[in-house]
C-alpha cells in the first residue's frame, strides 16, 4: 500500500482570492477558517484533505454564518462528522 493511502493526519490548505482588496483582508480571512477548522478538527476524518478557496465576498460573512456554511459543505463531502 501507498503511505499516502495510510495517512492518518488531515491536510488543509487555503486560498484566498487576490481580488480580494488587501492583504490585511486576506490573512484575516485565513485566521478566520484556521479557527473553525481548529475547533472542528476532532470532527473531520483522518486522512482527509481539504482545500478551501475564499472569494472576495466572504469578508462580508459574518463568522457563525462562515462555520455553519463550511460544516454543511465539509459534511456533503463526508469528510465532517458528529461526534455523539
């Protein structure tokens, strides 16, 4: 077997649009999807990798609406699930 295949960690990356208007912009969008990924990671499958693409008009989401968006498209794509 592949040792990718057996990887236990999750992998996320992160990219924000440049139209997006400055840079300040940018890294605070990525602080915000590192702090929901941070407190969503005991809930996301080993192994999994994820890649988030950040359009401009996210800086105006609100960030209850920015997690609730991402556990439902993370959930679509089983990569999220509920710990009970």
């Amino acid at each position: 077997m592949n040792d990718e295949e057996n990887d236990p960690h999750v992998h996320i990356g992160i990219i924000v649009s440049k139209k997006t208007r400055t840079s300040v912009s940018r890294n605070k969008i990525k602080r915000r999807y590192r702090h929901i990924l941070d407190e969503l990671k005991n809930n996301l499958r080993p192994g999994s990798r994820v890649i988030l693409v950040a359009r401009s008009r996210i800086e105006q989401t609100g960030f209850e609406t920015l997690k609730e968006d991402l556990v439902r498209q993370l959930s679509e794509s089983h990569t999220y699930y509920e710990v009970s």
